[in-house]
C-alpha cells in the first residue's frame, strides 16, 4: 500500500468533514515545529541543548536549555500561521497573543513544549504534548479565562515522542492514529490507523518511590497488583515507568497498560492539587487514550469533564486500559 502522509491523511479528514481547513492547517504547523524540536533532541550533545537554561518556570521548576528552545520553536512557528486566536504553554504564566501584524485565527492552542524534561540529559525519550479548542467568539484579546474549557471541547488534540522513532499521535475525535517521521523524506506517515487500548492489561506504570504518601485506595490498588498471582487479582503484573508522560502512554497505545499520577500527601503538603497540568498534560493525553477505547480518571472523575478554574491547575491522573483503571477509580470512589 502506498504510504499516507500527514498532510495526505488531513485532507481526508476536510473531505469527510471531520475538520476544517484552518485547524488542519495548525496541525500541518504543530507537526512542522515538531520535526524541529526532534532536530534539536537529536543534536545531543553536540548542540548545545543539554544541560539547564539557567531560569525558572511558572511552576517555579528550572527550566533546561530544550524546554525553552522547544517553547521557542512553537512559537515562533504559531505567530504567523493565521489559524490562532492566542496559545498557552506550561512554561509560561499567562498566553501569548498573536503579535501585531500577524492574521488572528479561530482556535486556542496548548502545549508542553517538552515533556518528561529529566531525561533529556541521560538520553531518554521526551515529548512534545499539545491541545486545540476553539477561540470563544467575543473573545478580541483571548486571556486565561477563555482556555478554561472542559477536556470535553477539545477539537484536537496529540503528542510527538522523541525516540529511538519520531512518533506523531494525533486525535481529531475520530479515532487515534499514529504517524512515523521518515527522517531522510521529512515527512509524516501514517503507520498505524485507530490504535485501540487493550480492555485488560498485566502492566502498570508508576512512580513506587511515592508509596508511602498516596492515599489508602492506591495502596490497596497497587498492592493487589503486587501481591501478584497469590493475591486477590489472581495473576502477575508487570511494571515500567520511564518518568516521561509520552513515553509511557505510547507504550499503553500499543501494547496495553495503565499510567497512574495520583494525588498524596507530598503533593498536598506544597498546597498542590496533583502533580500533572490538567490543560497541558491531562486533558490532551485523556482525548487521545479515550479516542483509542480507554479511559482516563482522576481517580474519582473523568478527566475530560474537570472544569478548569486555572490555566496551570494540575489533577491526579489515572489512564489506560478500561477494566484496570475502572476498578482503580471504583476503590477511590468508595473510599
Ligand atoms: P517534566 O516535564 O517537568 O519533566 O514532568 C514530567 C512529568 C511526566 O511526564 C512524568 O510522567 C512525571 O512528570 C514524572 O514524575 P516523577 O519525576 O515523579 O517520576
């Protein structure tokens, strides 16, 4: 079969009226910026990305040299496109408009520029994770209060994981697809079409470390899963975290699995709601599991129904395979 690029795929989609032309053309940008920011993973050491930038984030986080430099690359790339009433990222505090001079568009765009930064420096797969909701009509001079939508209203939204591959997941609310970046072509393709989350799952990713500060459900969830054959779930179940959000949802696009991110005591004693940004983190990656036949919780609601009263608010995050996350939602929902 001949191999569908993205640009190919997306105007597929405008012909069966899945999407418009100017959110398909963000997407086309989005993915553009993407190949760029690969470019600069790539360079390693040799590019001068490693390594700290020296300043802070909103979140009061150090920033490394990749984060701003992919932050950078996004955009730049966004400001002339014309399809953009205004974008947010996790590593600024408030959105930035559209510089003068330039077209205004019609949608709000999202993004981490760089997820699961830790691991830049040791060489392991990070991400770039966005989100797109539509600019509310009045809005002249989109502020915060105008990207505190429901997951719910997101018209698109994916991720690229910089691996061993450069993948494109993409989710227009049709089904969740992937594309592979041909390095030597620059391009795009799709290499597989509807990815679909296993029901059950032997596997679940978490942060152990954290054991002693989550609350009683999560201990009795994940302590049935370690109690393995003997105890009361009946079987073995495997675990592999990599402290990359991309990475590991990936690996739950396509063999099955669970990703927990759960409220606890450490997270409460900072004044904090979770760990991970329910706008930059949460919802897209909720949009993309639940297009794939999964679910995706915070432990006692759906994500995507969460009313945002922050841009920067975080949530816990239970998502994945269906039985596994329902019976983890059921314990804290009884609790
Ligand atoms: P950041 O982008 O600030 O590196 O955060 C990464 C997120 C998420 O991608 C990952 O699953 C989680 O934080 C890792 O948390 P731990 O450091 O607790 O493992």
């Amino acid at each position: 079969m001949k191999p569908i690029s993205l640009i190919q795929f997306l105007i597929e989609e405008r012909r069966a009226n899945h999407i418009n032309a100017e959110l398909s053309l963000l997407i086309e940008v989005v993915a553009r910026a993407c190949k760029r920011i690969a470019v600069a993973t790539g360079k390693g050491a040799l590019g001068d990305v490693l390594g700290n930038a020296g300043t802070d984030n909103v979140q009061g986080e150090a920033q490394k040299k990749l984060d701003v430099i992919s932050n950078e690359i996004l955009l730049e790339a966004n400001a002339w496109g014309g399809h953009l009433a205004a974008c947010a990222s996790e590593e600024m505090e408030d959105p930035q408009p559209i510089p003068d001079g330039y077209p205004k568009g019609h949608h709000l765009l999202l993004f981490d520029p760089l997820d699961g930064s830790s691991n830049i420096d040791v060489n392991i797969s990070v991400g770039t994770i966005f989100s797109v909701l539509r600019c509310p009509d009045n809005a002249v001079e989109p502020k915060a209060e105008h990207f505190l939508q429901p997951g719910t209203t997101q018209l698109a939204a994916g991720y690229v994981v910089y691996g061993p591959a450069t993948v494109l997941v993409l989710t227009i609310g049709h089904g969740t697809h992937e594309f592979t970046l041909d390095r030597e072509v620059g391009s795009f393709v799709l290499s597989r079409r509807n990815l679909r989350i296993p029901e059950a799952t032997a596997e679940f990713a978490i942060n152990m470390s954290n054991q002693r500060h989550w609350e009683a459900p999560m201990q009795r969830y994940i302590g049935e899963l370690l109690a393995g054959k003997d105890g009361p779930r009946g079987k073995d179940f495997n675990m592999r975290w990599v402290a990359s959000m991309v990475a590991d949802v990936h690996r739950i696009l396509t063999r099955g699995g669970v990703f927990f991110y759960p409220m606890d005591a450490k997270i409460a004693a900072k004044g904090a709601t979770g760990k991970l940004r329910l706008m930059y983190e949460a919802n897209p990656m909720a949009f993309i599991v639940e297009q794939a036949g999964g679910v995706a919780t915070t432990g006692r609601q759906r994500i995507m129904d969460v009313q945002p009263t922050a841009l920067h608010q975080r949530v816990p995050v239970f998502l994945g395979s269906k039985q596994e996350i329902e019976l983890a939602t059921r314990y804290h929902m009884d609790a």
